[in-house]
C-alpha cells in the first residue's frame, strides 16, 4: 500500500451526528473509501435511514443514539465502540447547534448550551478517542467540522455560534500540537454554507428573509451553496494515509469564501 493512499479499508471510524447532512455524507464517502463505521446522533428516524442507506456499501454500521452534550452519553458512545470493533482509528466531531440573539441580548443558558454541544462535546470525544488511539499506538486522524464562522464574523445574531467554531478551531490546533507525538492528526473542515436539509428547512421557512440569499452568494466566489457530498472528500483525504503529513489545518471546503476580501465582489460593475 503507497503512502498516498486513499483507502480506509480495515480502518474504524465514529462520526458524530452521521445521520444527517454533512455527518450522513462523510459516513458514507469513508464507507465507500473501505471503513467500518459508527454513527451517533439524537435522532432515531435518521439514525435508521442511515443505516438502512449505507448497507449498500457492505462495510459494518453500528448506529447509537446519542447526545454528546452529555458527558456520561459520551462514555457510553465509546463502550459501545469498544464492544463492535475494539479499536478506533478516525473520530468526526460534526455535531453542534445554533442560538441567534443580538449580543447585548444572549441568554447566558443558551450561550452555555451551544459550547456544550459544540466545542466542549468535540474535547470530550478527541479525549475518549485520543486515549484510544494513544494506547493502540498506531495513531489516527480526528476531524472537526468546524466554519466559516470560526474564521470571519457573520453578525447577524451568530456570537455564540461564531465563538463556538473559533474555539473548535484552536482545540484544533492545541491537539495536533500535543498528540503528533503518538502519530494522532487533528485537522478541521470549514464548510461554508450547505444545502442540507435543515438548510433547506430554514430557506423555505416563513421567517427567512430572501435577501439573505444574496448575502451568501455574494461572499461566495463559486456562486452557490455547498453540497453535503462534498465535504466527504475533504474528510476522506484527511483520514487517510494520503494525509500522512497534514496536521493542524484548517480546511477552508468553502467555495473560495475566505479568500474573498470583504470590501471585495466576485462580479464586475456595469459602469
């Protein structure tokens, strides 16, 4: 096997919140691409679809309900991993949730729940896999999805969300730093806006000013949404031994959103 290969097969991976969106398409791109996988999420529905789509890929999935909010779930999340496979060798920290409220305004409550679901969540799932990976002594790759939000501000009542995805960020780093020792790489995806479901939920709601679509357009260079599928390549590529040397980064999968000044345009003027 080369060193930059793509292939996950015989690898083990845990995905959080993998029955939906961004988390439902990595889980499947890293089945495809060889591993067997555990997904976690709090939503039974999604959780049977999930598994019921991806057997097609003949690889194992082991699904769980499971808040990570809470950290005596988190540990019952990590048994039951031990119990299927005994190992873990990739961690995919994609779960979090977003409070909108003018700053002078935030409720300290839901401030605190979104850096629970979020950024402390993510810890607590690197720590379970990181001790795992430490003792197995092979190393692995962790994953965090993290935002355009945690890179550049989005006003609009995104504070707590925007701080959340910064310290992911930086918890990003902090243990790409500490765990590079033991062969463990730690990276982030920074996803712009992406059409999944939810998404699209919240565009067709009543409540959705249209204008804000022009907004996301604008400060995207591509000129549309990302799609949740392609996020999966990105992951499967820091998963992998094709990854071998990258850790500690903080991919922008955005549609060149960062790259593009804010007092920039991606179109030209008529005049």
């Amino acid at each position: 096997m080369t060193s930059y290969s793509f292939d996950l097969t015989s690898k083990v991976a845990l995905i959080t919140g993998g029955a939906q969106g961004i988390g439902k398409a990595i889980a499947r791109g890293m089945a495809e691409a060889g591993a067997d996988i555990v997904i976690c999420d709090i939503n039974e529905l999604a959780l049977a679809e999930a598994k019921h789509d991806l057997a097609e890929t003949g690889r194992r999935i082991v699904t769980t309900n499971t808040n990570v909010g809470d950290p005596s779930a988190v540990a019952a999340l990590f048994a039951t991993l031990d119990l299927a496979f005994g190992r873990i060798d990739i961690l995919v920290n994609n779960v979090g949730t977003v409070k909108r409220h003018r700053p002078e305004d935030h409720p300290l409550d839901e401030w605190n729940e979104v850096l629970s679901i979020g950024v402390t969540a993510s810890l607590l799932c690197a720590q379970e896999a990181g001790r795992r990976m430490i003792s197995q002594g092979h190393g692995g790759s962790i994953i965090n999805i993290m935002s355009i939000a945690g890179a550049s501000a989005l006003g609009r009542g995104n504070l707590s969300h925007s701080m959340n995805k910064g310290a992911v960020g930086m918890l990003t780093k902090e243990l790409a730093v500490e765990w590079a020792k033991y062969g463990i790489r730690v990276n982030a995806i920074l996803p712009c806006q992406v059409l999944t479901e939810g998404f699209q939920s919240w565009l067709d709601s009543p409540g959705f000013d249209p204008k804000l679509m022009d907004a996301f357009l604008r400060g995207i260079p591509m000129n549309r949404l990302a799609a949740p599928e392609e996020m999966a390549g990105p992951a499967v590529f820091l998963a992998s031994d094709a990854a071998a040397m990258v850790t500690g980064v903080l991919l922008p999968v955005d549609g060149g959103n960062l790259a593009l000044n804010a007092g920039g345009s991606h179109t030209w003027t008529t005049a």
